[in-house]
C-alpha cells in the first residue's frame, strides 16, 4: 500500500508497529530539544510556538522531567 507517496507495510500490525517506534522516536528528539531550549533560555513560550502547541501542553509534557534533569 502506497499513502502521499510513502510505502506502508501490507500487514496492519506492522505498519502499527512502525508508526509506534516512530512515536517513541519523535518523542525522545522533542524530549531532547525541550531540554536544549530550556538550557539555552528559552521560555515555554518560545518553546510552544515552535512547535505548535499550546505553552500549557507543552509545559504539562515537560516540566517535571526538566526539573528533575536540573536537580
């Protein structure tokens, strides 16, 4: 199966499979650019707008894993 020009796996479980690493993934870099952000001294602000989210969601995401890697 071919979707806007990307190859998805026939098999729906490893497509699903796929899509669940990719999740982790993408989680861990943003977990990773927050922390850089943060330390570099950007406000959560900053840090929503890029990526496109709300300063509250991004603040509720991150907060706590941010103060316990300063701590």
């Amino acid at each position: 199966m071919v979707v806007q020009s990307i190859e998805v796996p026939e098999d729906p479980a490893d497509a699903l499979a796929a899509v669940g690493a990719l999740r982790r993934l993408a989680d861990r870099v943003e977990g990773a650019a927050v922390s850089q952000a943060i330390s570099d001294g950007w406000t959560w602000a900053q840090i929503a707008e890029a990526l496109g989210v709300t300063r509250q969601a991004v603040h509720k995401k991150h907060a706590r894993r941010v103060e316990t890697a300063r701590d």
